[in-house]
C-alpha cells in the first residue's frame, strides 16, 4: 500500500461504515430486494476491475445456451446512452458498452442488454415475445435490489480479497465480510499448475462457510490471433515486435503470457474501458510505423478489440476460463441453481 493510500484508511472506515449499513438494511427488509420467478445468476466482484468477470460470464453461456434460452444483462459500463437497450445487428460499442458489445458479437443465440436500473432491466426481458429462460447479471454483487438465485463470487489469486481494504486505502468495493453472500466463490487467474496444497491454504484463509463453495480457475489463450480480415497463428508471430495496447485493469498476466512466448513486447497501457481519443489513435499508429522491424504486429484484448477494430489494423487473442480440478462440479451446480 501507498503512504498516500494510507493516509486515506480514515475514510475507508468511514465507507466501510456506510456500506455495512446499507446490507444491513438489505438483510433485515428494510431496503426491499426483488426476486423472480426465473433464475437469475449474479457474477461480481468485491473489488473494483480485473477479476475476470467478463471469461466467466462467457463460461456460463457456453456451459447454459444449449439447453436454456440465455440472457446477460449488464450496466453497460461507460456507454454513452441511458436506460434500457436490448442489443441488435445495427447497435454500436458506445451504445452498450465494452463487454456487453463482445458478448453479443461472440454469442448470436443469446439476448444482451444493458440497464443502469437492473430491476427495470429484468422486467423488460421478461416482457419480450420469446423472453428468456435464465438471466446472467454482469458486475452486480453489491446491486442488491436484486435478490439472485445465486452469488457467484470473483477474487483474483494474486490479490484475494481477503487481503485488501475498502476504498479508497484499498480496492474493495464494500469490506471482506460481504463475501458471506456467495454461494460460489472462484479465485480466478491462478498459476496452471497451483498445487493442491496451495489451494487448501487459500481455502484456509478464506474461512467459507460450509454452505459456499470453492473453486479455483486459470486463464487459457487462444493459439490464434484474429483481426477483422485474418485469423494468424500465434507461433507464426513469435519472433515478431508486438506493440499491445490495452484498456482493461489488470493486463499483467497478457503481458506476461507474450513474454513467455519471446516477444519483444512493448505495452501501450489505459484504463479500464478507455474510449480512445483521436490523437491516442495517431499516437499508436506513429508508434507502429517507426518500428523498422519487418515482423510486427498491434494486438490487444478481445474486449478492446471492440473499440479499436474500425480505427486501427490490430489483432486481439481471445482468452477462456479453466477449472483446476472440480470443473464438471461447477458445471453441475449451476444447472442444478437454473433447473
């Protein structure tokens, strides 16, 4: 932590106060929470960004749309527009935001839609001709008008929650003792090869409950890079300069990933979910073209990928979920939650 980050913990005490108070009066009736008569399955976070909210999300429609009509329903996270909008062939990134824009392009037999007010957002599923059979709800852990059927629970190996402090000292959106509303707990972006005595220990810390459950994920990339005109093999590009540009909050281990494969990379890093300025285009465009090197390429996230596409000649490699160990258990505990 930061001196300046510590000189702040006063008021994390004082946010950590307020949020307690709000779930209480969640929890005692005081502050109504909805609940449906369709299973809606909540994916969220303690902490702000870089959880791997968006790789789940995805895993969840692959292992759900073959048996059930799925819907993901999102804020829509600095879209330039309000209230609700139901994704469709003519809609724009801007619209709908970053992810839900990925979502609807990857998956065609699903509905995406976008709501500040989640409630609202539900209803106007329900109200469709052909609505659907279950509702995925993106980043809303600490949305509680909504009472979901379950909680599913992100924290990143390298920075489980258990370690942090609320805002603003820390990351945390509200203080550690929320991760109780969980019903699955999945610590994301672990090593591939997290030994099952590290797992126990992480267990240990976590002190769930017997009711929660634990699971413990890895990030596997695409052997492939795709563009708007051309799909190209990774190792067809091993030995090129990579100029990766990327706008999500925690690119670290992509970064790490291209340098395990002897990239020669240089990181043009924003925030997360940055609308790139005209000038930052011409910037990275000036910065490729001074690259003498005869193999180079532009890549980035498949979720930046989506702003970028129509602005710059660049790549992105898409990234999957993968369970290490106890897979088919997670599986079948989210069919047995929507069935």
């Amino acid at each position: 932590m930061s001196v300046f980050r510590k000189l702040l913990f006063p008021f994390s005490i004082l946010y950590d106060g307020v949020t307690f108070v709000r779930n209480k009066l969640f929890d005692t009736g005081v502050f109504r929470s909805t609940a449906f008569d369709i299973p809606v399955i909540v994916v969220g976070n303690l902490s702000v960004g870089g959880t791997g909210k968006t790789p789940q999300i995805e895993y969840l429609v692959r292992l759900l749309q073959k048996n059930w009509k799925v819907a993901v329903l999102s804020r829509g996270y600095k879209r330039k527009s309000s209230g609700f909008l139901l994704a469709n062939d003519n809609i724009k990134v801007e619209e709908i935001g970053d992810e839900p824009f990925q979502f609807f392009n990857k998956f065609k037999e699903i509905y995406v839609a976008v709501d500040e007010d989640r409630v609202h957002g539900i209803n106007k599923l329900k109200s469709l001709e052909n609505p659907p059979d279950l509702i995925l709800l993106d980043d809303a852990f600490q949305h509680r008008k909504v009472n979901g059927k379950t909680n599913v629970l992100l924290t990143p190996y390298s920075d489980l929650y258990i370690d942090d402090l609320v805002l603003p000292a820390g990351n945390l959106r509200e203080g550690r003792r929320g991760a109780k509303r969980a019903s699955i707990v999945v610590v994301t972006k672990c090593p591939g090869d997290l030994s099952i005595e590290e797992q126990d220990a992480i267990r240990l810390r976590l002190k769930l409950t017997t009711e929660q459950h634990l699971f413990f994920t890895t990030i596997q990339y695409s052997n492939i890079l795709k563009s708007e005109k051309q799909e190209v093999a990774l190792n067809e590009i091993e030995d090129s300069k990579v100029l990766l540009v990327t706008g999500i909050a925690n690119p670290t281990p992509l970064v790490s990933y291209l340098k395990s494969k002897k990239m020669e990379v240089e990181h043009v890093k924003f925030g997360d979910h940055h609308n790139f300025s005209e000038d930052e285009i011409i910037d990275l465009k000036n910065r490729f073209e001074k690259n003498t090197s005869k193999n180079k390429v532009i890549l980035t996230t498949e979720k930046d990928f989506m702003r970028l596409k129509s602005r710059l000649d660049v790549y992105y490699i898409e990234i999957e979920v993968a369970f290490l160990g106890d897979g088919e258990k997670f599986d079948n505990l989210i069919k047995g939650y929507v069935g």
